[in-house]
C-alpha cells in the first residue's frame, strides 16, 4: 500500500474524530492522537526504504 493511499484512507478518520471531540477540553488527547500518528507513518516509511532506526532525522515530524 502507497503512503498517498495510506493518507486518503486516514485523513477522513481523523477529520471525523476532530469534529466529534472538538468541543471541550480536547488538546491533549489531539496531540497525542497526532503524535501516535506521525510516529507510525514515519515508521511506514523507514520500512518501505528499507532503513534502520525511527528515521527522525530524514522525516521529522514537522
């Protein structure tokens, strides 16, 4: 699976819980519903160029 479709398969789930829980005192949980993310996309990504490590220096999460 290609990392675009990977991200149009995500992107309404995600857009969907950030509507759903967007009132209150949500911040936290978002961040860490972004972190968790980031963290195995960026994962995906070492194992599809076959690197070793998390690979934060060649894809950092910004």
């Amino acid at each position: 699976m290609k990392l675009s479709e990977v991200v149009e398969k995500l992107n309404p789930i995600l857009r969907g819980w950030a509507n759903y829980f967007k009132s209150g005192n949500s911040k936290q949980h978002f961040k860490s519903i972004d972190n968790y993310v980031t963290y195995n996309l960026t994962i995906m990504l070492r194992k599809k160029y076959k690197k070793p490590g998390k690979g934060w220096r060649e894809h950092p999460p910004a």
